[in-house]
C-alpha cells in the first residue's frame, strides 16, 4: 500500500539524472538552451496580428518571457522532472488574435484561464491525463496535428511579408536575404561535425540580426523606442488590462489546450529518448499539472499558452548534459530577461518583414517535424485519409474569405479563424470512427500499446 501511495505523487525522482554540475555549468548550459529557443516569435506575430504598438509588442514579449520562465521552473523543478523548457505555443495564435480582434484583449486573456486550470486538474488530482494520451494520441494523430500546425500558419506568414511596410520588392528581397541566412545556418549547423555546429543553436538570432541590418539600409528599422525604455522593470500583473469571462472565447480556448497537449506530448516522448528516463503515467499526468499549472500563471501576465519545446531535446543530445539543472537556470534567466524592458523593445523594433521570414521557414520546420512522427505510420488508405482530410480542412478554414467569416457566429468564427482546431480535431475523429485494421498500425503504435499495458 505505502508503494502504491508513493506512485501517486506527481513527478518522479526515479532514475533522474543528476549529474555534478557547478552553478557556472548550470547557468551557461541554460543560456544556451533560452538562446536556441526563440520564444519571441509567437508573441510578436500575435502582437501584429492585434496590431500593437512597437511599445505593446515588447510588453507582451517581456511578459511572455517571465510567463515562460515561470512555466519552466514548475515544470523541470516540482511537476514532471524532466528537463522541459517551456515556451509560447504556436498552435493558439489564430485563434488568440480572433478573440482579441472580435472580442477584445481582455476577453483574450479570460479565455486562457478555465482551460489552465482544466488540463491542470486532469494531471492531478484526478490522474486521467495518461489515459486520454494512451488512448486517443497515437503517433498518427500527433504527427497529424503537428503537420497542421505548420500549414495553418504558413499563410499568415507568407501574406504578412507581402502586406508588410515597404514595397514589393523590397520586402522580397528582405525576405529572402533572412530566409537564406536562416537556410545556411540551419544546414551548416546540422551537416558539421565541428565548432560550427553550434550556429544552428544561433541560427534564428543570426538571420533576425542580418535582415534587420539589411532592413535598415531601406529605412525600415526604428529604434526610437529603445532609448525611452528603462533598463529594468518588475512584472506587472494584467498589464493589458484585466481578463474578462466570453463563454464563446472559452469554449475554443478549451479545444485549442487539448491540442497544446498533444503538441507537448510529443515533445516529452523526445526528451524521454534522449534522457533515457521512463515516460510513465505519473509523468505524463506530472506533466499535464505542470503545464496548466504554468498556463494558469502566464494567463496573469498576457502571455500565450507555453508548450514544451522540442527544438531543446537537440541541445539535450548534442551537450550530453541530461540534468534539470540547466533547464531550471534557464528559466530564471528568461524572468530576469523579461524584467529588461529595454532589450525586449530591440526585439519589438525588429521589422515584420524580418520576423514573418523567419516565422515562414519555422513553419516548414514545424511541418517537417510533424511527417517525421507520421513516417512512422503505415501509409495506408484508411491513414491516408486521417492525414489528406484533416489537412485539407485545415487550408479550408485558414483560405476562408473574409466576407464569410465575418458573418458567422463568434463562436464559430473563432474556431474557424484556427486552421489548427479544424485539423486537429479532423485527425482525433477520423482516427476513431474509421476501422483500423491490422496493417493500418504501424510499430509506434504497438509499441505504445505494449507500454500502456506494461504501466
């Protein structure tokens, strides 16, 4: 009995690596996981879909970075102990900017709070996360939505390069100056086997700094902001103003966690590979408190829904350090980072032009990602049709004309406005209703099957 008590507890300490590395390691290792992380992203892309203001833009980014610190430190530190960093989600920005638009920012950040709190109380205490995930995420539906995920916002992307400020032209050729300094640091990094390999780590960094230096030769840069910005400056609860309760934001809100949760998922069966540590169901149900937990308090500071990143196993793997303890410093130094105002406007002031460059080949990699999951599946009829269908109502939601989006119910609208949702909820439904023979299962899935009855 006192060993069953004992599985209940969330997280685990059983074969956690804690391997002997000094405050100096720790907190190095843990720059270096924030700088490959590229954690603004989202929010800037969120802040020109709600058309903020240069000085907007760096509050939510600032705020994003203390949220995702935050998150970090509860998730590696007392929820799933494992060494997950946690960022802003992809897979919300649509819908989040619908919300905002439609409904207001303070409805925005209403709608994140009910759902924190829902997935955090599946983890624990109910302990029913681990069945949902062995029961209705397959390889093929997380692979499925991951793909989705790259797709639906691949066109927001590619029309904000072409509606951004300056003319055709020279937004095209910004653009493919960025684009191509982000290709060749990605490639090089990943083909050397020498020092250079490190530069995929900065690759994002490198070609945010060159197409803003590029930008600026055509007068497309201002940093007017940076110098009116203080140095240092204390997190300010609901700075955007406080939350209100829409019943339709929630509703779609409450969808898009469950499609967070698959996204994560996947990433925590990586960095269970790569840590040699056991992904059982008191980590998988550690993990969902953790990240609602997370959710929950990054809501107070506007920031979106943070997700474990995947882009973190890489380093994982390519330093050999396993240990949480540079997860964990890196997650108090994206609060110190969100308390500097003044380098949160440098990364506002980057031209859009710039970062939706950067944001068009991110989605590739997303995409790419998500057919590495699915390789793993039998490319069968019946799984042809989980993934063509669910993509292609994906592009059917995103490519919508605006006329008749703007004449539907908010509730739908919303949903709608989520390429991501449409998908994702397609791969879920189609993966139950369609018979599964024997040759539609791949090795994954027996594989996972074999685990859930083990556990």
């Amino acid at each position: 009995m006192a060993r069953e008590r004992e599985t209940e507890k969330i997280g685990t300490d059983v074969g956690d690596h804690t391997e002997n590395i000094s405050i100096l390691q720790s907190i190095f290792l843990g720059l270096q996981q924030v700088l490959a992380m590229d954690l603004f992203i989202p929010p800037m892309v969120l802040a020109g879909l709600l058309s903020f203001s240069v000085t907007e833009n760096a509050l939510l980014i600032q705020m994003t970075f203390i949220a995702c610190g935050i998150a970090t430190i509860i998730q590696a530190g007392i929820a799933m102990k494992l060494p997950v960093m946690q960022g802003p989600s992809f897979v919300p920005l649509s819908a989040l900017a619908a919300i905002g638009t439609t409904s207001g920012v303070g409805a925005m950040i209403g709608s994140l709070i009910p759902g924190a709190l829902l997935i955090a109380i599946l983890g624990y205490p109910m302990k029913v996360f681990s069945k949902v995930v062995r029961k209705f995420i397959p390889p093929i539906v997380a692979g499925t939505v991951i793909v989705v995920v790259g797709i639906s916002l691949m066109p927001s992307a590619i029309n904000s390069i072409y509606t951004a400020q300056g003319s055709f032209g020279t937004n095209m050729f910004i653009a493919l100056i960025t684009a191509a300094v982000l290709i060749f640091c990605m490639y090089v990094g990943e083909k050397s086997k020498t020092k250079f390999r490190y530069i995929k780590v900065a690759s994002v960094i490198l070609a945010l700094g060159i197409g803003t230096i590029v930008a600026s030769f055509f007068g497309l840069v201002n940093f007017s902001s940076v110098g009116k910005s203080a140095w240092f400056q204390m997190p300010s609860i609901f700075a955007f103003g406080k939350p209100t309760f829409n019943i339709d934001a929630i509703l779609i809100m409450l969808a898009i966690y469950f499609i967070i949760m698959i996204e994560t998922t996947g990433t925590w069966f990586t960095v269970s590979k790569v840590t040699d540590e056991h992904l059982d169901d008191k980590r998988l149900n550690g993990g969902a408190f953790g990240e609602g937990l997370g959710c929950f308090l990054g809501s107070f500071f506007g920031g979106t829904p943070v997700t474990g990143y995947s882009s973190n196993a890489g380093i994982i793997a390519i330093t050999g350090v396993k240990s949480r303890k540079p997860i964990i410093a890196g997650g108090v130094i994206l609060i110190l980072l969100g308390m500097m105002p003044k380098l949160m406007n440098v990364i506002a002031s980057i031209p859009s032009v710039v970062i939706n460059s950067v944001f068009a080949i991110l989605c590739v990699v997303i995409m790419m990602n998500g057919f590495k999951v699915i390789k793993e599946v039998p490319f069968t009829e019946r799984n042809m049709l989980v993934i063509g269908v669910s993509i292609m109502l994906a592009l059917f939601a995103v490519l919508m004309p605006a006329n008749i989006l703007n004449g539907l119910p908010n509730l739908v609208t919303y949903f709608v406005s989520s390429g991501t949702a449409i998908g994702a909820i397609t791969a879920l439904v189609l993966n139950l209703i369609l018979p599964q023979k024997l040759e539609d299962r791949g090795v994954a899935t027996k594989m996972t099957e074999v685990s859930a009855k083990v556990n």
